[in-house]
C-alpha cells in the first residue's frame, strides 16, 4: 500500500500486466472518508488483484466543490485510504476530472460509484474500447460528505 506517483505508473502497470493481475480503478475526492466510501472501495477491490484510486489533490477539490473543501488535505485523504486494507494504491491528480489519469493507467475495471452511469462516466469509453469494463457500485444510503459537514455546521 502506497503512494504513487505519476511518472513511476507505468514501471508498475508494466509488472502487473506481465503478471496478469488484474488493475480496478475508482477516483474520487474522499473528504471526510465515511462508511459509504468504504464499502464503495471494499466492493471495488473485489473485481480485481490490484485497486488503484485516484484522489482529487486539495486544489481540485477546491475547484470542484468550493472554497470551504476539502475539509480535510490531500496528505490525510491519501493516508486514510492507504489505511484501508483493501486499497493497494493511491495517486494524486490535479485536474477535475481523471481522464488522464485513465488514458494512463487504463484499467481492466473502471469503478464508479451509484452517483454515475457508465454514460457519463470519466474514462468508459477509453476503457471498454480496450476491453475493459465498467463498474457502477450503489450508493451506501445514509452517508455524504456533505451531509456530515452539513450536521456538524447545524
């Protein structure tokens, strides 16, 4: 389990391939990790050998989802998911959305949360074009990260 950077990616993604294991792929900002992120990426580990996320870095986020986010920085974000047993990797991204990141790493199994269609999610074209699939994981109800931030500001 860990960090990983973009320009070592592909050395990896060389080794896992020659050894078939299969790469999952999931993204997201994962502010205030919840239970509904964990299930979300327990369930994605299980449709291969190797689950690599991909993490909105604080300036994304910010961009995404306001100047008050991320509650929490990018350095804890990542090590929170890394504390997961069922996250193998983690790689930061600056823009809003993963497509370079999918392009890169273009994984056997492109994850997304019941938020998302296979339509309009980032990458699925790319992937499944390359024969790969797409995911989609209902939501855990109950759990947002802006319903707990929302609880906590009353």
């Amino acid at each position: 389990m860990s960090l990983l950077k973009k320009n070592t990616i592909n050395v990896r993604l060389n080794e896992w391939r020659k050894n078939n294991k299969v790469v999952v792929f999931t993204n997201g900002c994962f502010d205030l990790l919840h239970q509904g992120h964990r299930n979300l990426l327990n369930e994605a580990s299980t449709y291969g050998d190797i689950l690599i996320v991909g993490l909105n870095s604080d300036s994304s986020v910010r961009k995404l989802k306001g100047e008050d986010r991320p509650v929490e920085n990018e350095i804890i974000r990542s090590k929170n998911l890394l504390n997961l047993e069922f996250v193998d990797y983690v790689i930061i991204f600056n823009s809003e959305t993963p497509q370079d990141l999918v392009k890169t790493i273009m994984p056997d199994v492109l994850v997304k949360g019941g938020d998302y269609t296979i339509n309009n999610t980032i990458g699925s074209n790319e992937v499944i074009s390359n024969g790969g699939r797409v995911e989609i994981i209902p939501l855990t109800d109950g759990y947002s990260t802006s319903s707990i931030i929302k609880s906590r500001n009353g």
